[in-house]
C-alpha cells in the first residue's frame, strides 16, 4: 500500500474523485450528531439512578459527628463525604475542602482569588505589570479559557508520552517570577489520554519556582476512569511527594464526581497542605457558610465507601470500553497505512486526539461538519484557539450510541483522507 505522500498527481486526483463521491453519500444520509464534548451517554447516567432512592422524607439527615445535613455549617464538607473524596483522590480527608457540583468552578475561584487577593499574602496578580501561566499543549479548552478571561498570559508547553517538557518547564518556572502556575491533567489527559510518569511528577514536586506563589493546578479529573481492569496507568500521589520534596504548598489538586454520578449534580474537592487550606478557608467562610451537605450525604450513602465507587467506575468501563475500542478500529482499518494522521489509544479518560497532517485541522473538522457531526473546534486544544500546526483533533467517543459512533468515526476517517489528499495534491501542484 502506498503512503498518499508516494502517490502520483494522477493517483491522487483518482482518490479524491472516489471520496468525493463517498462523502456525498454521508452527506445524503441526514446524520446530525453533536460530539463536541466529552458528556457521559444516558446510559451512564442510568448507572447513578439509584442515588436518588438513597434519601427520602424518612431519612436520618444527621451525620456521625451529629452535624444536621438540612442546615447550615460544615463549610469544608462533612466528615463522611471528605473520607470518600480523600480515599477516590488518594489523600488524607483532613486536606480536603468539598465544594459543590463542578471542579471547573472550584478552578475558577482558585485562580481569581490569587488574582484579587494574592496567595498567602503575595502580591495580588492584579496588581502585577505581568503574570503568565504553563500550559500543556494540546491541552484542555476550559483550562485555557480560565486564565485567558483574566488576561494572564499563556505559554504553551509541549506534551509528551510522560508528561509536560519537564525541561522547559523547569527553565521557565525557575527564571521568570511571573510565571505563577501551571494547567495540569495528569492521568489520562485531555485531549490525548496520557498519564504522567514517576519521573515527571517527582520533577513537578522538586521544582524550584522564582515566585514563592506558584503553584500547580492538578487538575486529576480523570483518576477512576480506566477502561480496563487489567490495563491500566498508576499516578504517584502529588501532595505526598511534594511534601517529601520540601514543597508541601506547591499545589491545588482538583477533583469531582461529574463524571462518576451525574455531571452538574456531583460533589467536588480541592485537596492542598494545610497552610493553603488556611489561605483559602479564610476567603470561603466570607463566600459560603457552607456547600450542599444533603448532596454530600446522598453520595457517601449511595457508595457507601470506595469500594462501591470502583465497583461503579467498572460499569462505566464497560460502557465506554467497546466505542473507544471500534473508533480506534475504525481509524486504523481506513487510515493505517496512508502517512496521513496518527491517534492516540489511551487506557482511560474521555478522548482520543488525532494528529493530522500539519494544514489539515480546521478543514477536515469543517468537512465533518457539514456532512452532520459537529466536533470540537480545531485549535481548542490551544491556547487562544491558535493550534500553529493545525493538526490537532479531539475526538470525544463517550456521548454517541456505538452505532451513531461507527458512522462518525467512518465519517471522520474519509475526511481525513480526502482533506490530506486535496492538500498533498495542492502541495505537488505548487
């Protein structure tokens, strides 16, 4: 089989006809499908029906240490719901603050905080001529639109197999005192579903930043969501190894259960040390008396412990497992072989990411598009939206049926082939 780079003008021009032929019978198929996101199907959201039994006008609202879960008070979370966080995080429950429904607003908080009121009694950033933030690339849309809504700028990092250029991140970290933190998704990152490596967390635990309010923005969204029970990536815990590194305080670690029991429903945490536990209790308790304990309470009893919460994520496996598995089929069956793109085959999380010929990005998501499935926007993926290569694709398999995956997937796969074609055609002309 020859690469469509060692095919001939005429082999070419030859390939695009017959494409162009298959894309219009997609297009006459009426398909509108939006995979935009990574959004857990319906049937995951069956999975956590029964949470909505676990409580009901009979029940005994009152925790273990008699805190009423109808009233006021607990403003970092009841004991029950920070042990469950603490064992799903894997952190002592005393480090814990449990929010409410969405990590990415905890994220948010964390970030204008330190913007308003600075970190630990540093400088505000608004009142900084710069602040700068790390950002590994492809990355994490959300992330980016955080810092960029508060003007700081971002610097791409490129992301390897293990992690972040730990080299580059290093250097600036050490060298540039406005550079006060850095977008982190460990395990099964988004989009590529890499998991950083022993070496790589060690690394980010010993840095020596320029600015004493650094800090880490772990965002470890992904942490119980393996796809395989024999298959699967080991992250060394953050807090631990940056307290035996001598930086207890060098990070903020995010987590929810919005994609565990119900997105925009679930329960999230911030695990730290206890001096920015200090830090931000003191601005919380101005901001709430306190999160939805009843919440709180309706996941601990509905778990009933951590072994139920990884009883629970194997269901999701189960369900997700088989459309990660046939787009990655998919794409190998109509692409392997032809030098055209290359995926990643992640052991867990939400994505797959899909590198294209360089050029090819935009176009091939805007072909999709207009045969009827919408995709997340090339350039997301980076910060501002401005992928310099436009070749990065993130591909969310999780919201479609398998058989509304399959005709996206083969979709996708002929628009890779007839956009790298049209632009390899285009280059030989040239």
């Amino acid at each position: 089989m020859k690469t469509y780079a060692e095919m001939s003008r005429e082999e070419l021009e030859n390939e695009i006809t017959q494409l162009k032929k298959e894309y219009q019978r997609f297009q006459g198929m009426g398909i509108h499908l939006n995979m935009s996101r990574g959004v857990p199907c319906k049937e995951q959201l069956d999975l956590s029906m029964q949470m909505m039994d676990v409580l009901d006008s009979d029940s005994d609202l009152t925790c273990d240490d008699g805190t009423d879960c109808r009233n006021y008070g607990a403003l970092t979370g009841i004991d029950e719901a920070r042990e469950l966080l603490g064992d799903m995080m894997e952190n002592n429950p005393k480090d814990i603050i449990i929010y409410g429904n969405s990590s990415l607003n905890v994220m948010y908080d964390t970030v204008s905080r330190a913007y308003t009121h600075g970190i630990m009694g540093s400088t505000p950033w608004c009142k900084l001529d710069s602040v700068k933030f790390l950002c590994p690339v492809p990355g994490y849309d959300r992330h980016f639109a955080i810092t960029q809504y508060f003007g700081i700028e971002m610097i791409p990092v490129p992301m390897t197999p293990t992690g972040p250029r730990m080299d580059i991140v290093e250097k600036l970290v050490a060298e540039d005192e406005a550079v006060k933190g850095i977008w982190c998704v460990p395990k099964y990152s988004n989009p590529q579903g890499y998991s950083y490596s022993d070496e790589t967390v060690r690394r980010f635990a010993r840095l020596e930043p320029a600015a004493a309010d650094f800090r880490i923005f772990w965002d470890n969204a992904y942490g119980m969501h393996h796809l395989y029970d024999e298959k699967q990536d080991y992250l060394i815990e953050i807090l631990a190894e940056c307290k035996r590194a001598g930086n207890p305080d060098l990070v903020y670690k995010f987590a929810s259960t919005s994609k565990i029991t119900f997105p925009g429903s679930g329960i999230a945490a911030l695990a730290t040390s206890p001096n920015n536990m200090d830090d931000i209790t003191n601005q919380l308790k101005r901001q709430t008396i306190g999160h939805d304990k009843v919440n709180q309470l309706r996941h601990v009893r509905f778990f009933g412990g951590i072994h139920g919460m990884v009883e629970h994520m194997r269901k999701h496996a189960d369900i997700l497992r088989p459309k990660f598995e046939m787009v990655e089929n998919i794409l190998e069956e109509k692409l392997g072989g032809l030098g055209i793109g290359s995926w990643t085959k992640p052991l867990g999380g939400y994505f797959i990411h899909f590198e294209s010929l360089p050029g090819c990005a935009k176009a091939i998501v805007a072909r999709a598009k207009k045969a009827g499935v919408v995709m997340t926007p090339a350039g997301a993926t980076w910060p501002y939206g401005k992928d310099p290569q436009d070749n990065s694709i993130r591909i969310a398999p999780t919201y479609p049926s398998v058989q509304d995956l399959s005709v996206a997937a083969e979709l996708f796969a002929l628009c890779v082939r007839l956009v790298s074609a049209e632009k390899l055609l285009e280059e030989k002309g040239a």
